[in-house]
C-alpha cells in the first residue's frame, strides 16, 4: 500500500485490489504486462469543475503510485510515457483534456514502441 495516502484511504484500498486482481488475471497465461501510469485530466474547456479530485495532478501521482507499488509485487511493468505526455494537460494533445487527439495519440505511440518492444 502506498505509504502516503491523499483523499480516502478506502478508494485507495479499492484501486489497488482492482489494479492487483487485472494485472493478475491479465498476466496468468504469462503474458508480460505493461501498465500505464495515468495522466492528468482536465475539464473540456468551458466544462466541468475545474477543482475536480480527478483534475488534481497530486491525485493522479498517488494513483501511479499504487500502480507501481503493485507491479514491484507482482512483475509488471509501469510506463511513465502517458503521464509524462499529459501532466500538464497540453489542451493542443488533448483537445477534451482527456482523450489524446490524433497527433498526441501518435506521440505517446512512438514512445510507447520501444517499450513494448523491449518486453516481447
């Protein structure tokens, strides 16, 4: 478990079971499993509450932080690429502050191949 928790200690707990339990089903044939750390969020421009606990960059670092203290128990392995690339949210990548636009999209794939590459 994560040893600083932000928000609610329950949430937490849950992500982390449910992080654990898919990358367990998801590796049980023996696949090798590359996780990504998620990035930011922000509001569609002119959506959304902006004060949001999902737009909170603090929020998204304690999840990606679950996310590795499960893959140092189980053998997966975590990308930092989407984070990197959407922490801030660069509104020109991510038009919604979400989803990667075309370009954004192509971006993190170039830097996702080599990675998935080296793990086959």
């Amino acid at each position: 478990m994560v040893s600083s928790l932000r928000f609610n200690a329950a949430w937490n707990t849950f992500y982390e079971d449910r992080v654990a339990d898919t990358a367990a089903r998801l590796s049980s044939t023996g696949a090798k499993l590359l996780w990504l750390a998620p990035p930011c969020f922000g509001p569609a421009p002119g959506a959304g509450d902006p004060d949001g606990p999902w737009y909170d960059s603090g929020r998204v670092d304690v999840l990606a932080a679950i996310d590795r203290a499960v893959a140092r128990r189980n053998g997966m392995t975590v990308s930092s690429v989407v984070h990197d690339l959407g922490c801030p949210v660069d509104y020109g990548d991510r038009p919604d502050g979400v989803h990667y636009g075309d370009a954004g999209a192509d971006a993190a794939a170039a830097l996702l191949g080599p990675q998935i590459t080296r793990l086959g």
